[in-house]
C-alpha cells in the first residue's frame, strides 16, 4: 500500500542521491617525515611499552607520514575545478606538510599542544582544523593520515 510516509521517505532518498550524484571530491597527496614519541606519564615504563610499543621509544622515533586532503563540492563553471590543485598543493604545502617535515611532533610544532599524544588519529584532526578555514570555493571533506603501510586515520570533521 502506498502511504503518503512512503512518498515523502523516496522523495528524501531520490534528493539525497542527487545531492551525492552531483559532487565532485578531489583528493591531494602530501609527505612528510617526523618523530615522536607516545606516552603516558602515570603509567610504568613496561606499560607504555605494552600499549604504545615502538612509539614509545625513549628517545623518540620516526615515520615516513602521507597526508590526503580531500575536498569537495561543484566545479567553477569557468575553469571545471573544484579548487585550482596548485593552490590546495600550497596551503598543505605552508600550513602543513613544511612546518611538520623533519621535527619532533611532541617538541617543536606550535599548533600540537604541549602533552596531547600524537597519534595519527590526533594529528588527523588538527590538520582538519588548519586547513578546514582556509577553504573557501570547496569543502573540505577528509583528512586521511597514513603513519605505516598499514595504519591510517580517517577524518571527516
Ligand atoms: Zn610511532
């Protein structure tokens, strides 16, 4: 039986789709490199160990990091993009990838507070809140951080 709940529930279905259907994601690559260290003050060395393991190392240690910004939304009429790759490659570039390549996360980053675990999972969001209001054609919709072959957070604000 058809039933005016079941009209409005595929109209709703249909323009959820559309509004899918309709946008484009662009996504950018970008690689850094940098140590850190992973560990909780209150708790025995063993039990760092045990939890965090090589990211507990005493004196910190490193991981080759790849990062990708996906965003999205409608491409400009004019020029068919989304954003112009060049200047979202510039703001991962800058805000980013430049001040993270090469250091200590726990030590040298003024945007990583001072005690919070820097995890891939932390890091993920923290790049989502630098990049996020520097947007303004396209919508950010994902940070991906990828610390191993394979482990990577995902991020969607
Ligand atoms: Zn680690």
């Amino acid at each position: 039986m058809i039933t005016k709940d079941l009209i409005f529930n595929k109209i709703a279905y249909f323009c959820a789709k559309i509004e899918l259907n309709n946008m484009v994601f662009l996504t950018r690559r970008a690689r850094f490199n940098a140590a850190h260290k992973l560990w909780v003050e209150e708790w025995s060395a063993e039990k760092n160990k045990e939890i965090f393991d090589k990211c507990a190392n005493e004196n910190f240690h490193g991981h080759n990091y790849t990062l990708f910004v996906t965003v999205k939304g409608d491409p400009d009429p004019v020029t068919g993009m989304l954003i112009n790759a060049k200047h979202l490659s510039k703001i991962i570039k800058e805000e980013v990838t430049e001040k993270l390549d090469h250091k200590n996360l726990n030590l040298d980053i003024d945007f990583i507070p001072k005690g919070m675990q820097t995890t891939c999972e932390n890091l993920a969001i923290l790049i989502w809140q630098i990049i996020e209001p520097k947007l303004q054609q396209c919508q950010l919709h994902c940070v991906k951080l990828q610390e191993t072959e394979n482990i990577y957070t995902e991020y969607f604000g």
